[in-house]
C-alpha cells in the first residue's frame, strides 16, 4: 500500500533547461502529427508518454517508456521499452519531482493510521480495557 501511495508523491512540472538530460524522468506531450507518427509503434490515440531519457541526438530523444496516455485518458504501463521520439513529435516535455508537500501529507496520514491502529490492538484509542468480571469490573 505505501508503495502505491509513494507513487502519488510525484508530480510532473516544466524542465529546468532547454532538453532532457540523459536519466531524467520525463513526460512527453506529444503533437496531433507526432501521435499519428508514433502510432505504429506506441499504439493509435496516444497522447503522452512517460520514461526515462535514454539517449538525446540531434533530432530525436530516446525514451524507456514506463507508460501510454491515450486521447481518452487511458494509460498503459510499459516496461521501460525504448522508443525513439523525434522532437518535432513533442509539444512539451516536464519533469518527474518529488512533491514535498504530497509528502508530508502522505507521512502524517500514514503516521495518523499506524497510531489509530496501535491504539484499538492496545485496547483502544479512550484506554478502554476491560477490566477483570465483565464491563464494570465488578464481580456478578
């Protein structure tokens, strides 16, 4: 489960320079004409796709994709396949980064349910133990 929920920590925002660099994370937004070249080899409709930059050349940039955004906002995982994508096919690429304050949260509401868990094993959250003879604790 904290897993899944690490992988919500992550959010995807503008490059800090003019490419990609080899071993960032990346989406790229692809053109309506760079969808329709890419289609043979990502699958028809898609409109993005996310990876790890493998290798950047003059005029293409080379993905391990991890995952497909379709025109429907569909998304298939991959795994790491690489596929090379001419820049002219790419509207815009954005950066994979740790969210800071997805990751407090998700700290504090996991740190939240790992108290309220201990608590009702230990009896419950209001110290409510049973005492010896039933409810009152008195002897019947």
């Amino acid at each position: 489960m904290a897993v899944a929920a690490l992988a919500g920590c992550y959010v995807y925002r503008p490059l800090d320079t003019v490419e990609p660099q080899v071993g960032t994370r990346v989406s790229a937004d692809l053109t309506d004409g760079g969808s329709d070249t890419l289609a043979r080899y990502v699958g028809p409709g898609v409109t993005s796709l996310r990876g790890g930059v493998v290798s950047t050349e003059g005029a293409a940039v080379t993905l391990a994709v991890t995952s497909v955004m379709d025109r429907s906002g569909q998304q298939q995982f991959w795994r790491g396949e690489p596929v090379r994508v001419p820049r002219a096919a790419v509207r815009d690429f954005e950066q994979r980064r740790l969210s800071l304050g997805r990751s407090v949260l998700l700290g504090a509401a996991l740190l939240g349910s790992s108290v309220v868990a201990w608590e009702a094993f230990q009896g419950g959250i209001h110290g409510g133990r049973l005492m010896p003879g039933g409810v009152g604790g008195g002897a019947r």
